[in-house]
C-alpha cells in the first residue's frame, strides 16, 4: 500500500476539525458559565442597591427629616428673638450706628 500525500493531508484535515469541534465546545461551555456567574453577581449588586435605596431613604425620612425640622423651628425663634431685640434696643448716635 503506497501512501501520497493527499492521504496525509485528509488525516490532518479531518484531525483539525475534530480538534476545532472540541474546542468550539469548550468555549461554548466556558462562556456559558462566564455569563450565569456574572449573572447571579449582577443579581447580588441589584439587591444590594435595593438594600442601600431602602436604608437611605429611611435615614432620610426618620433621621434627618425631623432634625432639619427642629434646626428650622431653631433658627426661626433666634430670628424672631433677634428681630423683637432689635425693636427694642436703643441705638448710639454715630456713624455706623453702633
């Protein structure tokens, strides 16, 4: 049985292409278990984001909230402290008016 080089070539095409099946299938496999990782990691940073939107509007909404409340009724009786001060208070001659 004499071989040419045609025979050659057909095994290393035909070796070729089943390497290049099984490695088709590889990554095929690889990036479907690359994109259900990044999956449940997108999943876990949404509920985390969830979780921070929901605590910061709490703060919000119990904490600071009621304090800019009190610091504006604060403000508005030193105003009003001041304002009823000043009707009162005798001004010095000159020339700032001090």
């Amino acid at each position: 049985m004499i071989v040419d080089i045609g025979w050659y070539r057909d095994v290393i095409i035909c070796i070729y292409g089943v390497v290049g099946t099984v490695a088709l299938i590889m990554i095929v496999v690889l990036v479907y278990k690359l994109h259900s990782r990044i999956k449940s990691i997108l999943d876990s940073a949404k509920h985390t984001a969830g979780t921070i939107d929901d605590i910061t509007t709490y703060v919000g909404n119990e904490a600071v909230k009621p304090m800019v409340q009190i610091v504006a009724l604060v403000q508005g009786v030193r105003q009003g402290i001041n304002t009823f001060s000043n009707l009162f208070h005798k001004r010095k001659g000159g020339k700032d008016g001090r």
